[in-house]
C-alpha cells in the first residue's frame, strides 16, 4: 500500500506536466559564397626545345591550371610577354647570352588549329569558360615561325590573368 505522502507526490508530478508551459524561437543557418578564380596548380611551359637554326614552325604545347567556383564565367588573356616593343600579336624571346640582340618571334594560340592568337581583350582573343568547382586544365599553343637566329638559349615571360 502506498503511503498518502507518496501518493500525492506521485499525483502531483504526473499532473503538472499538464500545466507546464513551452515556448519555441528559431533562428537562420546562414552562408554566403563568394566566387573565385584561381590558377592552382603552376602553369607548364610551352617549351619548344632545342632546334636547329635552320627550323621553321616550330610547335608545342604548355598548360594553365584553373579552379573557379561553379557556374562561374571567366575569361584567361596572355600579355604580350617581355620582348622589346612586344604585342599580343607579335611576341619574342630574348636571348640569354650577353651581347646577344636577336629576338625570336613566336605566337601563342588558343587552340590546336593555331588560328586564333591569344591576347588580352576579355570577349575578343581570350579563352572563355564556365567553372565547374574542380581544377580545369586550359591548353596554351605555341609557334615559332622560323629559328633562323643566333645559336643561343631564347626566353620570355608571359603574365596569364583570369578575370572572373
């Protein structure tokens, strides 16, 4: 038999959940997402090699690594490079060799058929495209048209810019 004291206190408890009261609020999860472009991985060289002075279009390839956010558009240009008096449309590397004046000549193209030179003007001889959230590898070709220069050891230095 239970006790009267007990007996209350059992009524007492199962009772006032009854009469308890509760109130709710809620509140936002929030996150924003900036885009972004980047070029993640080191670009490679378009490197022509060792050639032969007497050489005429020369041809090879190097490659730009890109990671933008989803759904973004972008657009890739490449300067002119360091060449004396330099264009987009008229590059050249300078020899390495003390003395050494001659400029090589070559073309930076933005596809395989080496039809449309590559520049700097976003929507006129850039290379355009969408991000997909993943790093995208974006092919740069390259000519030399003849190698009828000095024997020496040819560089430039081409700046590649995403704008996004």
């Amino acid at each position: 038999m239970l006790k009267p004291a007990i007996l209350t206190l059992a009524i007492i408890s199962a009772t006032s959940a009854v009469w308890a009261d509760t109130k709710t609020t809620t509140f936002n999860v929030l996150l924003t997402i900036t885009k972004a472009c980047n070029f993640t991985t080191a670009a490679s060289d378009v490197n022509f090699g060792s050639q032969a002075s007497t050489a005429t279009n020369v041809q090879n390839v190097g490659n730009l690594y890109v990671t933008c956010t989803k759904s973004t558009a972008y657009d890739i240009g490449l300067s002119a490079g360091t060449g004396t008096g330099a264009t987009v449309l008229a590059r050249t590397m300078k020899g390495l060799t003390a003395g050494n004046t001659d400029e090589v000549p070559y073309l930076l193209y933005r596809e395989s058929a080496r039809s449309s030179n590559w520049g700097t003007t976003v929507g006129t001889d850039t290379v355009a495209g969408v991000g997909n959230g993943l790093e995208q590898i974006i092919p740069v070709y390259g000519t030399v048209p003849s190698t009828n220069h000095r024997a020496d050891s040819y560089k430039d230095v081409i700046t590649a810019t995403v704008t996004y």
